[in-house]
C-alpha cells in the first residue's frame, strides 16, 4: 500500500497511510478500472497547521495489477512524477521516478519494522494499554459516481506510553475511520491506494484487532475520512490535536490497459529506499510551509 500522508507526529497512528497490502484476488467486477483520487489532510491544534497536505494520484487496476502516478503530492516519500506499480495485488511494490530514470522496492512494513527496531536498540519501551475498537455503524450508503457503496464507521482508542532515556511519554489516542466502499471494487490491486483497512503499527496485539473488525469492510472505498485526535500528558495538560485526512475518488471509468503498464520500464537503474531523502523533503516542505505563513 502506498502512503497516503506522513505527518511528523502519527508515529504508529492507526490511519491508513503505511503498509503493504496482500489481499486474495477476488473475481473483478470490472474488465478495468482508471481512477482519479484526492487526499486532503490538515491538523488543528498544538503546531498544527490547517488545510496543508493535498496529494491528487491517478490510477490504473486491472485485476492483480495497478499503476498509481503522483500528479500532485504533499507527500515527501512520493513526490510528483513519480508512480508506484504492482502485478500482484500490492504484495510487490515499486516506486518509479522517471525523471531519474530509477526504481526501487517498496516494502513499508520492512520499512517500519526497522524503525521500531532501531527505537528498541536505543532503550525505548513502548507500550500499548485501554485498547479499544468499535464499529459505529454498518449502514447501505448513496450512489457515488454511479457505484453502489456501503457506510461503514469504525471507532479506535488507546493510550501509548513510551519511556527512553530517563522520559516517560503518556499519549492519548483516539481514531475516527468513516468510509463508503463499493463492492464492485474487487480486484485486488485497488488496495495499491483505495486501501481500506489500516497499515501495521508492529504492535501485535493492535494489528490482529483492527484487521478482524476493519477486514470486514466489502470492495474498497471511494471515499474515507479519518479524523484522528491525540493528546499528550493528562488532566490540564494535555495538548490535544486533531488530524483529518479525506480521501476521495472523483472519476472512474472503464479502460482496457496494456499488462506493460505495470512493469518497471526497461533501462531504469534499481536503487534502493532513502529515508535520507524523505527526510530532506520533510524539512524542505515545512521551510516552504513558514515562507507561505
């Protein structure tokens, strides 16, 4: 799965912006399918800034495979230009920048698995406790760009404590998913972006809890709104800050695309995944972000 947005602050948020997804191909719904989608994510609150993060993609997905180009992206791990293919579902990804003529493979788990690895070899213990997840409703939904959908509304709370290095971190966490998904949506590399059950955190317990009530969901959305709130400290103070990420699909068609659509094209050098870089792009957007306040 494609990332969706990167704020600084959702260290093991439960959104569904990090992962791949490896889902069974079920039987398409459509011959093809080309899609335009939207992301708009803003923060409110404590160093929040409000109405930052658009991120426009288009997409291609023809039963296993999928090509998702960036046209538009607040995103620093995918800027604009570069696309993300997959011929099987998700499970394989890579990330092409054409302008470098490069490619790499993408496995955001690995990705995350490391990071938590690398806090862990620094003395860092974290700890998940009042883990709760709710779903608020299940409900048909309206026609939307002339597909047939169903509401669904899930409800995600936990406290995350974290000590290192003498500090001891308590966070309040608590995550709103409301979707519209059609289940004519099938095939399964829809999940390349339209994802629709959220990324791994690495916490265990976590994972095998949200994916049993959010699996449930049937096809893949074309829209979702996920409003998370998180407050550290407790009592008086606390600094809560709500982040809303809205994702929208505003076209789809039917389209008969070529099997070389998903391939890496021929020529292009492999590298390999650079936090360096995403992190220089992170730095670089919020310098733009204080110059345009």
């Amino acid at each position: 799965m494609i990332i969706q947005s990167f704020p600084g602050r959702r260290l093991f948020a439960p959104l569904g912006v990090l992962g791949l997804l490896s889902i069974a191909a079920a039987a398409p719904a459509l011959a093809g399918t080309s899609f335009t989608s939207v992301t708009r994510t803003g923060t409110e609150g404590k160093n929040g800034r409000p109405g930052t993060g658009e991120t426009k993609i288009h997409g291609v997905v023809d039963g296993l495979g999928s090509k998702v180009e960036f046209l538009d992206s607040a995103n620093p791990m995918m800027p604009a230009g570069t696309y993300g293919v997959t011929k099987d579902g998700g499970k394989t990804l890579y990330i092409v920048d054409p302008k470098e003529r490069t490619y790499y493979p993408l496995d955001m788990e690995g990705v995350l698995g490391e990071s938590m690895g690398a806090m862990k070899g620094m003395g860092a213990d974290i700890k998940i406790e009042n883990l709760k997840v709710e779903k608020l409703l299940d409900e048909g939904g309206p026609t939307m760009l002339g597909l047939p959908t169903r509401h669904y509304k899930f409800k995600t709370s936990y406290t995350m404590t974290m000590k290192m290095v003498g500090t001891h971190t308590s966070t309040q966490i608590t995550t709103e998913d409301e979707t519209w998904s059609s289940p004519k949506l099938s095939d399964a590399a829809f999940g390349l972006w339209l994802r629709r059950d959220p990324i791994k955190t690495g916490i265990e317990d976590m994972d095998k809890l949200m994916k049993a009530e959010m699996s449930k969901i049937e096809g893949f959305p074309l829209k979702k709104i996920t409003v998370l709130t998180s407050a550290s400290g407790s009592g008086k103070g606390a600094a809560p800050q709500t982040t809303t990420t809205t994702m929208e699909v505003t076209e789809i068609q039917t389209v008969s695309p070529s099997g070389s659509m998903f391939e890496v094209p021929a020529g292009y050098q492999k590298t390999k995944f650079d936090m360096m870089k995403v992190m220089m792009r992170m730095k670089a957007g919020q310098q733009h972000e204080k110059r345009e306040k």
